[in-house]
C-alpha cells in the first residue's frame, strides 16, 4: 500500500525526486569545481551515486544543471550577505562590513563556490554569459545597498551602478587572488580592503 500509494521509507515520491535534485547539484558542485575532473554527467551521477535516468528528471542536460548550480551559488551571496547586514542594525558601517565579511565568509567555508562563480564559469560560452548576467545583478544590488546604507550624496544612478561594477568586479579579482594564494591576506585584511573599496566608491 505505501508504494503504491508513493510513499517509500517514509518519503513521497516528490520529496525523493527532491533529495536526487539536491545530490546533483551538490556533486555538479564538487566536478565542477575541481580542475583536475572533465565537468560531464557521467562524472555527476558518478559522484551523485545516481543513474543517468535520475539524472534527465531533475534537468534536460549538462548546462541546465550547471546553470543551477551557478544560480544557486548567486542566491546564496545575495541572501547571506543581505541577512548579515540586516542583523547588523543601523550603523552603515556595520552593516556594510556585516555583508562583506559574509559574503567572504561563505567563500572561506566552500572554496568551492568561489571556484564555480567566478573562474570556472568563464570557460563555458553559455555559462558566461549567465555568469556576467549574475554579476551585473550583484551590481545593481551593490548600488542599491550603498545609497541604502551611505545616503544620497548626489551622486547619479550611472554613478552608483558604474560604482557597483567596479566594486563586485574588483571584489570577485581579489577573492580569486586570494584563495589562489597569489595575495597573502587574513580574512579580516580582505574584509577591511572590501570595505575601504567600497566607501571610497560611493563617498
């Protein structure tokens, strides 16, 4: 009766096509980010531990799974570093340094996501492009925050968004930099050169 009716050891069948979705892209992640594996599906479902059937109900191919996988990594800077600087209360100050330690906290704890975002995705022409779409959203988002945070100095629109692309573009050089090992920093150093970038943009 549980099987017919969808339910096996205590999940529906949704919930299991949920949990394999979750699989493929935790271990796209994992392939992805990792120079020494070729990014394919076999590679995916090898490291997933699912079939290749398992893997066309979650997504129609390579490229959409991997376009997830880029998306979710760009939520979750957008989300981690807005919940920090919301957390952090009035001051401007601290809630710009709240979301930048953030966002550069989260790319300490998966150097993974900083591989996938901001290097990997540059190698793939349709990824590109999702990923300069990505970036560019970041920007504006960056742009918004700071006249949030900052006030209106009278400064243009123009001005802001040419600021937040020169801010998330400098940003996403500097982490690469930095976890590659090429710039010898600590994690604070980086945070304080963020913040030092980025009111020197926007005041």
């Amino acid at each position: 009766m549980a099987v017919q009716s969808g339910v096996y050891r205590g999940a529906t069948a949704a919930e299991r096509a949920t949990e394999r979705r979750s699989r493929l892209l935790e271990a796209g992640l994992t392939v992805w980010a990792d120079p020494g594996t070729r990014t394919t599906m076999t590679a995916v479902c090898a490291e997933a531990g699912l079939s290749e059937r398992y893997f066309y109900e979650s997504f129609t191919g390579l490229d959409a799974l991997l376009d997830a996988v880029l998306n979710e990594i760009a939520a979750e800077i957008e989300d981690t570093s807005r919940t920090a600087a919301d957390a952090a209360g009035g001051d401007p100050d601290a809630r710009m340094r709240a979301s930048i330690s953030a966002f550069v906290q989260l790319l300490v704890a998966d150097p993974r996501k900083a591989q996938v975002a901001i290097v990997e995705s540059v190698a793939i022409p349709e990824l590109r492009r999702r990923r300069t779409q990505l970036l560019r959203h970041l920007a504006h988002e960056s742009a918004v925050d700071a006249r949030t945070w900052l006030g209106d100095t009278g400064r243009s629109r123009v001005a802001d968004e040419t600021s937040g692309l020169l801010f998330i573009g400098g940003m996403a050089e500097l982490v690469t930099a930095w976890l590659d090992g090429a710039v010898e920093a600590t994690t604070e150093e980086i945070v304080d050169a963020a913040c030092r970038a980025l009111r020197g943009l926007y005041r």
